[in-house]
C-alpha cells in the first residue's frame, strides 16, 4: 500500500529481485510482475467498488521515477475523484487505515476459485 495514496487503495507492486529499471528485468520477471498486478487490480477495484483505475510504472529520471527499484503502482480511481481531469491530491494515511483497506482487498483476491488470505 502507498503510504502518500492517491486514493485509497493505491497499490505497489514490487518484483522480489532488486532492478533499477524494467530495462534490466528478463521477459520472465516483466511478465510476472505485470500477471500480478492484473490480478491485484481484479481484487482492487472489486473491494473498493472502484469506477476504474491507472496502472503505472517509471522508468528514469525524465518519468519521474524516484525510488530506484521496479514497482508499479496500480490506483483505483472515482467517476467523482477528478472534476479537472488531473490527478487526485496524495494524502498521508495511517497504518491501520491502510491495513483496514489491504485487508478489504485481500478479502476480494482469488487463485483459481480459491481465496488467496
């Protein structure tokens, strides 16, 4: 869970091995990095009753990427979160509001029919 969302549910992705940049990652590692973020959005946007969501990964100082680690961030997004069209202002939420949200999350995630808690 993203510690300064921009809206609740904002998820990262984190592939185990350490890689600067997707351009060092095998084809392997990209797909099954990318398999569980489809199937963590699935999940998201079901628990969180989500109108849609962003997927997002930076690359590189020009993508304003800052963490030098891969990771995606998955944000579920509102029909009512965005009057402008620009992104949703980021707000520090506590640990157990994040908890609260990962748990409802975890409750809505299945692997083949089965729930995965």
């Amino acid at each position: 869970m993203d510690k300064y969302p921009i809206n609740k549910g904002h998820t990262l992705v984190l592939p185990k091995n350490h890689h600067e940049s997707i351009f060092t990652m095998g084809d392997d590692e990209v797909g099954k990095l990318f398999s569980t973020v489809s199937f963590l959005a699935k999940g998201i946007v079901k628990a969180l009753d989500a109108n849609g969501l962003n997927i997002g990964q930076n690359n590189g100082r020009a993508a304003n990427q800052i963490v030098p680690h891969v990771h995606v961030h998955i944000i579920p997004r509102y029909s009512y979160d965005s009057q402008n069209g620009r992104w949703p202002s980021r707000n520090l939420i506590s640990d157990q509001e994040l908890e609260k949200i990962a748990e409802k999350i975890r409750a809505f995630l299945t692997v083949g029919g089965i729930r995965a808690n």
